[in-house]
C-alpha cells in the first residue's frame, strides 16, 4: 500500500539556482539572505521538515524563485507499516 507524504524540492531548486547562476550555493549563504535559522535550512535540505511555516516558504520561493506548490509536493510512497497489517489481518 501507499500513502501520501508532503515533501519539499529545496536541494533541486538550490542546485538549479546555482546552475542558472554558475556558481556554489550553500546552505550558510542561503540562511543568511533569507534571514532564516541556518537548523532551518539544513531541515528543508534533508527534507525533515514536519511543519511549513508561510514566512519560510514565503522566504524560500523568494530566494529560489519559485511558487509554493514548485516547492512542495505530494508523493505517494510505500508503505511497509500498512503491507504488514494487511498481511496480518
């Protein structure tokens, strides 16, 4: 079975912005012209983020030049959990 998890594009959009600029972008750099807490970037970049506050997707889009819904996604993913209850019922 799947279920849905919301997930964000961070690191492709960054490396995309780099490309486009041809140049390193790093986590660092990125907190610190958006204004956010570099924990905070380093979050999205490991794609551990639980809950999306709109001042840091808000500062996020800006920085990247994207919309909201090019920085975050659904996705459907296995789900090992609901594959052993149904095996078990």
């Amino acid at each position: 079975m799947t279920r849905q998890v919301l997930s964000n594009r961070f690191t492709e959009l960054l490396a995309i912005k780099a490309r486009r600029e041809k140049r390193r972008i790093s986590q660092r750099e990125v907190a610190r012209e958006t204004g956010l807490a570099k924990r905070t970037v380093d979050s999205y970049a490991r794609n551990e983020v639980t809950r999306y506050d709109a001042p840091v997707v808000l500062a996020l889009c800006n920085y990247l030049g994207c919309d909201a819904g090019e920085l975050l996604v659904i996705e459907d993913v296995e789900d090992p959990q609901m594959q052993t209850a149904l095996l078990l019922a």
